[in-house]
C-alpha cells in the first residue's frame, strides 16, 4: 500500500475510534477530497461496521464507484452489508455492463430483489446483458451507442452526438442502414473538417473491425491488442449494431483473464476470492488438491511395487540408493514440463500464431527440451555418482534387522548413475512433450489450457517421470 492510502487508512481508523457527533462530517470532508480507487483500496482494510460508516458519508456516484473496485471478497462482504434498495441506487449510477457485472456474483433470488428495486429501463438494460455469458462480448459490450444512418448529413450526425447521452470519450461514430446493420463509421475529425451538407455515406470507413456477440472476451483482448484499437462495435447474427466495447473495458478483460490462468496454474480458483470464509478458502483448494493426493498414491503404489521386484532380485541396496534421487528426477522433469506448458498457455490466450501451430510449436519446443534434458541429465549423473560416496553404505548392513543388506559395488554404482542420466533425460523429454500436447487437446475440448500447467498434470509427471526411472535402473542394474 502507498504512502497515501496508509495515511488515508490511518486518519478513518482515527476518526472512526473517536465516535462524536461531528465524526460524519469529519470523515465525509477527508473522503471528498479522495479518488474512488483510493477509497477502494482502504475500505478493503476496514471491518464491516466501518465500512458502514464510510458508505453512509459516500456520494451516490462515488460509493458506486467504490463497489466496483474493491476485489470480490471485499465486494461479497459489501453485498450483505447493503440492503437490496441501497445496492440498487449505487446499481443505477453504473453504466449497464458494469452493473450487469455486479449483479451476476450475486445469487439468483437477490439479484432478482436488486432488479426490482430498479426503473424498468434499467432493470431491462442489464438483464438484457445478463442474458449473455459472462465472458463473451455480449456480456461485456456497453449498449450505449452513437449511430446514424449512412443516409444522414454532416450537420445531423453532429447532432446525434450532441443528443446522445454517454459520459465517456469517443473518437468515431457507428454507421448503420435503414434496418440497423452495421457499415462502418466516421472519425469526429472528419465531421468537423467537411461542409456540413456532405453525406455520411460519403466518409465511411467500410474497413472497420467489428465483432460477434457470442465472441469469447479474450479473442477480444487479442483483437484490441493486434490492431490498437480504442473501440470495437459488437453486432448481433443479422450484423445489426447492439453495443460496443471499449479500451478501459478490455484492460479490466486482461486483468481477469490474466489472473483466471494464475489461478488456475497454481490450482486454485478466482471463486476462492468471493468469499471472506477460510472455510470457503479451503474448500475451493482442496477440490484440487485431493485429486493431486490421489495422484501421488499413484507414485507410490509404482514405487512400492518397484520395490517388491528389487527384493526379489537381491537388489535392496541398489533400491535404497536408487530411491534417494527419485524427488530429483520427479522434481526437475515436473518443472521443465511447467515450463513449457507455461509457455504454450501464454501463447494460446495472447493469440500469438506461432502458438497456433502445433508443428512449429512443436518443433522449437523439442530443440529445446533435448538441451535442457541433455544438461539436466549430464549433471544429475555427476551428482548422482558423488552423494553416495559422502555416505557410509557400510552401515546398511544389519541395518534392516534379520534382511542381509549387501552394499553395492562400483560397477552396479556406475549402471545407477547411468540409468539416472538417461531417466532423467527420458523423464523431461517426456514431461515436456505432455506440457506441449496438453493444453492444445484442452483447448480443443473446450477445457481452459491453463489446467494443464495446474498440480493435476503435475502429479502426472510425478508418477510417469518415477517409473521410468526405476523402470530403467532395474533393466541396467541386472
């Protein structure tokens, strides 16, 4: 937190400890003077009753502003402290997407009472938007549009703008025909530098770039970010304009799907912020972590059985060493796989085209995991052929109890070092190729690639990675 907002922190805390009769006006003074997103982020900070006191000094406008900003566990505990009529007011000084946005963390039945508390413009406006998913262009669009007919002067297109009630900037405005389909649009520079009798069809940018309401919010982004643009109409089946989407919506678009793959990286879930209980908290994590721990029974059960055939062959002492370095090789082939998921999943959701193509992926991925595997296992050879020396394997003797424990001999030791090399190197070829494949067949279902970076895939590597290598250490120690 910024020097600012700790100092803001301190002086409502001060003035809320100190409760006079003045202490509303005092506070209401300190607050006018700051910008929401300042408020947003010590309000996140404050218990429930001073939050209360902090929204009652608020300016309509304001609060609502500070609605939207707070992050969802913040803005799950504001939801209960507001009452329905209350929510509503700050509801209707939003712009519509906005708003639509908000009502949707809410449950069905309380967004419902929300609605009602609304005008019916408004209540008509936003369950329109909610009608859409979430993360399509439908759900995020602003139906506030400037547009005119392609018929239309200079002089009435100006005054369309003039008339249109939107309070952000706009730089362009939407032509359509006569039953609504979209053609392009004008830049303001151009109706002001031409006689106001000029037709509007006659400055039309036919090229302009336009997407679906069905459009997936982050194909979006990558439309924004490929071609710098500031607005994008949405039309519908039938190319009839509805809305349009703007650059500061879009950044709030990256933001979200930007945290979506951490979240799902590390096998969690964004949900998990919508609920202040460590209970919630728990629940989300352990939806995730208790496959991952059957994922590791799996590890086990392949080491347990490994373990039987090395008995069976007299080979214990070539098990134990073995044994010591399986975290190793579960560890860095786990990681190198991670990495090239990482790089895959990123290039997927920024619509980078060489990420699109499998076989190029592919290709440069392969050059580099033969590197890596090749170095990894060069190097794990030489400290698997070291750390055993540090111990005194004398000491196994007798060690098991009534088991005859015989200490291994050089050439057996050098075989361990060389099935660890080469596992090691098989392991991250393998991992690497599942950390390149995956998200691919994951998008291809329709399944977020970023799972397949999560502790799922990785456990996988774990068991896989494991069996190789006691799979090749029995082989070349026979």
């Amino acid at each position: 937190m910024a020097q600012e907002q700790k100092q803001l922190l301190e002086q409502i805390e001060e003035l809320l400890a100190d409760q006079t009769q003045s202490t509303p006006v005092a506070l209401k003074n300190l607050l006018s003077e700051k910008r929401s997103s300042d408020i947003a982020e010590v309000v996140e900070l404050l218990d429930n009753d001073q939050r209360r006191a902090v929204f009652d000094v608020l300016q309509k406008p304001v609060s609502a502003e500070v609605l939207e900003k707070v992050d969802g566990a913040t803005r799950a505990g504001l939801f209960e402290l507001l009452k329905p009529d209350e929510f509503a007011d700050l509801i209707s000084e939003l712009d519509a997407d906005d708003a639509a946005d908000l009502l949707a963390e809410l449950p069905e039945n309380e967004s419902r009472e929300v609605l009602e508390h609304l005008t019916e413009e408004e209540a008509k406006q936003i369950k329109y938007l909610m009608s859409y998913l979430e993360d399509s262009a439908g759900g995020i669009m602003d139906p506030h549009v400037v547009s005119v007919s392609e018929d239309a002067t200079v002089a009435e297109a100006i005054s369309e703008i003039r008339a249109a009630e939107i309070d952000e900037d706009f730089y362009s405005v939407f032509v359509v025909n006569r039953i609504g389909q979209f053609l392009g649009d004008v830049r303001i520079r151009s109706l002001i530098t031409v006689p106001e009798n000029t037709k509007i069809k006659q400055l039309i940018d036919t090229d302009t770039i336009s997407v679906k309401l069905d459009t997936d919010q982050e194909e979006v982004r990558n439309i924004f970010s490929k071609n710098d643009l500031i607005v994008v109409p949405v039309l519908d089946e039938n190319n009839k304009l509805v809305g349009r989407i703007t650059a500061d919506r879009i950044i709030e678009v990256a933001e979200e799907e930007a945290a979506e793959d951490i979240y799902a990286m590390a096998g969690t879930d964004a949900a998990e912020l919508e609920n202040i209980s460590s209970l919630h908290a728990a629940g989300v994590r352990m939806t995730w972590l208790l496959p991952c721990l059957l994922g590791t029974a799996v590890t086990a059960v392949v080491v347990l059985l490994f373990k039987n055939v090395f008995i069976e062959a007299g080979h214990l002492a070539i098990f134990l060493t073995v044994f010591a370095f399986t975290p190793m090789i579960a560890a860095i082939s786990g990681n190198a796989g991670l990495q090239t998921s990482a790089i895959v999943v990123s290039g997927l959701a920024t619509g980078d085209l060489a990420a699109l193509r499998l076989g190029q992926v592919f290709a440069r991925e392969v050059r580099v995991a033969l590197f890596v595997a090749l170095a990894c296992g060069v190097v794990g050879g030489f400290i698997c052929a070291l750390l055993p020396n540090l111990i005194n394997t004398s000491a196994l003797a007798g060690s098991t109890g009534t088991t005859a424990v015989v200490p291994i001999g050089l050439a057996q030791h050098m075989r361990i070092v060389f099935a660890f090399g080469t596992a090691m190197f098989s392991a991250i070829m393998v991992a690497t190729t599942l950390g390149l494949f995956l998200p691919f067949l994951f998008r291809r279902i329709g399944i977020d690639p970023a799972i397949s970076s999560g502790p799922l895939v990785t456990t996988a590597n774990d068991s896989i990675s494991v069996a190789i290598y006691l799979a090749l250490a029995l082989l070349l120690t026979q």
